[in-house]
C-alpha cells in the first residue's frame, strides 16, 4: 500500500506548489502566513481527505497539533467566506483585508453592510484588477441589463443576509437611526444595542421569552420587565421570518402589520399591489413575503385545530382524566381555554350571522381604499355609520322584519342629518367612575324621556375620543357624542328590540325630522 501513501503525498505536494495559478489552499495557506513546508504539506494532506474544512479535519489538525490556534482561524475563515460568496481566493482575500476579517465569528459583521456598500467595494477592487468576477454571473447580469460587476455585488450582499439575516437586519437598523429613520421601531436605539451585545441572538431562530430570561446581558436586565420591549423583539422576529431585510420588515409594521394573519388576511393581489414598490420590497419578495404569511397562517391554524380535537372537554366523562402536573404544563388549553367549545346557541358561534359580518368588516378593513389614507370598511362606515353600531346578538341575527323598513330607516337618516338627536342638558363630560357615569348617563337620559331598563352597559367608542359613547339597554341602544354646545347629545341607535310580529305590524324606528323636512320643502331633494 505503499504506492497509496506516495501518491497521497505527492497529490498534497501539488496542492502547495508555487505557480502562476495557485491553489486555493495554497494561497489561504500563505495569506494566514503558514510559511512552513512541512505545515503547509501537512494540512494539505488532511484536506485533501476530507476535500472542505470539516469538524473532522479540524479535530485531526489539532490532535496533531499541526497548527496554533490563529493559523486555524485564519484558515477556517478563508473558507468559511470561499463558500458564502462562491468565488475564489481573490475575493476572499479582498474581504480579508478590507474588512479586518480574521477570525470566523468575524464575518458576521460584515453582512452588515449595505447593498450599496458591496457594489462600491466590488467596483473598486475589480476596477483595481485585484478580484476576479465569477464566470457564471454573466448571463443573470446580461438578463437583468446590469454590469456583471453590480450583478457579482447585489448576490455577494444577499448570500451574505441569507446567511447572517439578524446581523444584516441590525446592520439596516444602523443606517436607519442614523439617518433618523426607523420611526416604525418604539425601542430602536435599545434594540440596537441589544443587538449588538447579543450576538448569540438570532430572530429566526432563538426564543424571545427564553432568551430574555435565561440569555440575557446584566446590562439588559431592567428591559426584561418592559413588556412593550419584548412584545417588539417578537413582533420583528414574526416579520423577518415573512420579510426578513429591515427596509421591509420597517415599512409593515409602520402600517400596523405584524403577524402572518394580519398580512395573509390583506390578499395576495392586495398585498403585492401595496407593497411591491415599498422600500424593501420588489413584486417577487412582496408575493414571497404573502406565500410565506399563508402557509404560516395555515399551519397555526392546523396546529390548533389538532391540539383542539385532543381537548378533555370534548371526551365523554368516562374518558377523562385529572392531572396536576397536566394541567399545570403550560400548553393551549390552559393558556387560552377553550377556543370554540361553548354551550351556546347558534346565533351566538362562530359560525353565526354575527360573526359572519365581523369577519366581512375585518376582511374589509384590511383592504386600503382608492384614497390610500382610508380603508374600506372607513368608505363603508362613512356612508352608514349605523353599521358600526350593530349589536352582535341574536335579535339582531334571526328577528325577520320588513325589507322597506331598513330602507327607510337609511333614507330618512340620510334626510334628517342628525336634527333628530337631542341634546342632554347638563351632561358635559362622562365621570372616570364607572359607578358615577352610569348614574350620571341614566339621570341624563331619564330627563328627555328615554328609558334604559334594569341592566345597561357604558362604553366608550375610542379610548383616545372622550366625547363618544355607546348605552346598550335591554329596550334602546344610544349614541352619546359631542355637537356644537358643550352638552351631549344623543342619538337613538338601530337594533332589534321588538318582536318579529311587532315589527311586522309597525316599524320600530321612525325618524318624525326628515318626515318634517320633507313637508317643508319647496322642491325635491338634490
């Protein structure tokens, strides 16, 4: 077997030998400054064995205490960056050298550099004759109508982010703050710190939660009990993982969007019409971006409804079981109860009418209108506001009631604009008591004639709107907003309060104002 060995050694001999084309193992070899014959001749026998820099070969270099500990991470670094960039020792070397790469927990760092930075670096040096231009890029630039040299930098800079995806995120975030951008972000300049410190921390794969507890710098420890830092962490980690550069993962959560549902429930057609010329995105990532929402989508919703369908509470008694240690594993049925299992009537699922038109509303509110400051649902609640109003109740599902008188109900609200709502004396501001509102509300309403009934609800419309709220009565629902004078007035409120036979004889609700109108006018309306 001697011949084997002989040729082995002299296959390691041509690996090292100084030519005019060397080999890529000969040129690493000499850029780490491995000067040495017999170590250059060494290493270059163990790679010939293994043919890539492998766990295995570097076990073997130091059981044989073949190189120190610098040479090796020189070495592992050259190719390490050979396979990202899929390129000879040239470009390795221009890497190397430029961006003080020495070590493999380096090269990280560069993926923080913009696409605009790789096409000035890539221009410079191959303008310089210091870097070859791989051959097979010719025809993808010849394609897009770009030089090869832009072509070489624009896959240099997204293998780089494919590779270190948090690192080039964060590097995004830098020249976001810099420039006084990334005003999507609440915690922008802690997250990049964060970031920086934690460079153990990837979005895509590490466990927010966990990671704050168990992970985390000592330096970080009072951001572990803000609740709004750590829902943002998880927030950008759901994004990336759709969009994962930060120009796209910025935009979406400027627009509120921040999980796979809120993006799968825009539309496909939607989404890209919307996005594609978004920073960030192009009309393939923004379709790449919406598949990747749907399949989440539809996963979360697979992996529910399996651990529903093993819920203790849809097996017969005979076959359920108590456990403390179960019942105590944080898992979905302790953490969100359960789901859609309820005794209740059909009006009342979520298979009802009622949640039939809160999808429709939500299916609509995530549609952006032709005016791109307003959604549809806005376009729709501005022609009937009434809709907005509707209780979610099974009066308002299964009560049959004439066709005509909705269509009155509209038209004469339409004529009226308003001059049916009636102003409350006295009630300029609803108390922050809740006790105290009520008393205040019912005694308000009492004194124009309008009865609640035994239970009523006070809620407000919008937290940030102190002058609308809603009364929901057993006998009537009202509007309670703010017009011209400091008072209140109110506005009677469509909802099914009567009986089917009762509607049928009489409508529920008449508004006598655009009747009075009418009557006045000298001309039809216009």
């Amino acid at each position: 077997m001697s011949w084997i060995r002989e040729f082995l050694e002299f296959s390691a001999s041509l690996s090292i030998l100084d030519k005019d084309d060397p080999s890529f193992v000969k040129q690493a070899l000499d850029h780490a400054s491995i000067d040495s014959k017999e170590k250059q001749l060494g290493f270059a026998r163990m790679f010939n064995k293994y043919r890539a820099f492998t766990p295995e070969l570097l076990n073997d270099i130091e059981n044989e205490q073949l190189l120190n500990k610098a040479e090796i991470s020189d070495l592992q670094t050259s190719f390490r960056l050979a396979d990202l960039t899929q390129s000879d020792f040239s470009v390795v070397k221009a890497i190397k050298e430029s961006f003080d790469v020495r070590t493999p927990e380096a090269i990280r760092s560069i993926a923080k550099h913009s696409e605009q930075d790789w096409i000035a670096f890539v221009k410079d040096k191959h303008h310089a004759g210091e870097i070859k231009l791989p051959f097979h890029l010719a025809d993808a630039a010849l394609e897009q109508k770009i030089p090869e040299d832009e072509m070489f930098a624009k896959t240099l800079s997204r293998q780089l982010s494919d590779a270190f995806p948090t690192a080039a995120w964060s590097g995004g975030l830098e020249r976001a703050l810099d420039n006084c951008g990334g005003n999507a972000l609440q915690h922008g300049e802690t997250i990049k710190s964060f970031l920086d410190v934690h460079q153990n921390f990837e979005f895509m794969t590490t466990p927010v939660d966990e990671f704050l507890e168990n992970g985390i710098h000592p330096d970080f420890r009072n951001h572990t009990k803000d609740d709004s830092f750590r829902i943002e962490l998880k927030a950008i980690q759901r994004v990336m993982k759709l969009s994962p550069t930060f120009e796209s993962t910025d935009v979406l959560l400027a627009d509120k969007l921040h999980s796979a549902q809120q993006i799968y429930r825009i539309g496909k057609s939607e989404f890209v019409r919307r996005y594609a010329d978004k920073p960030g995105f192009t009309k393939v990532s923004a379709e790449s971006a919406w598949n990747k929402a749907a399949d989440t989508h539809a996963a979360t919703v697979t992996i529910l409804a399996e651990l529903n369908s093993h819920d203790e509470r849809s097996l017969p008694m005979a076959l359920k079981t108590g456990s403390d240690a179960v019942s105590n594993f944080p898992n979905w049925k302790n953490l969100f109860q359960a789901g859609d299992y309820c005794e209740c009537e059909h009006c009342r699922s979520v298979l009802s009418p009622a949640a039939y038109f809160a999808d429709l509303l939500m299916f609509l509110r995530d549609r952006k209108a032709k005016n791109p400051a307003s959604t549809v649902k806005d376009v729709l609640f501005d022609r009937r506001a009434d809709l907005g109003f509707l209780e979610l109740n099974c009066d308002n599902a299964l009560t049959p009631l004439p066709y005509i008188d909705v269509v009155c109900e509209v038209l004469e609200g339409v004529v009226a604009d308003g001059e049916n709502d009636t102003e409350l004396t006295g009630l300029i501001s609803i108390p922050a008591d809740p006790d105290t509102a009520r008393t205040a509300v019912e005694t308000a309403l009492t004194a124009v004639g309008i009865s609640l009934g035994a239970g009523f609800s006070l809620s407000q419309v919008n937290p940030s709107d102190p002058d609308r709220w809603v009364v929901h009565g057993e006998d009537i629902t009202c509007l309670l907003k703010k017009k011209a004078s400091p008072n209140f007035f109110v506005e009677i409120l469509r909802n099914t309060k009567a009986s089917a036979a009762e509607l049928r004889s009489y409508p529920q609700y008449v508004n006598p104002k655009a009747y009075e109108k009418l009557r006045e006018a000298k001309y039809p309306s216009s």
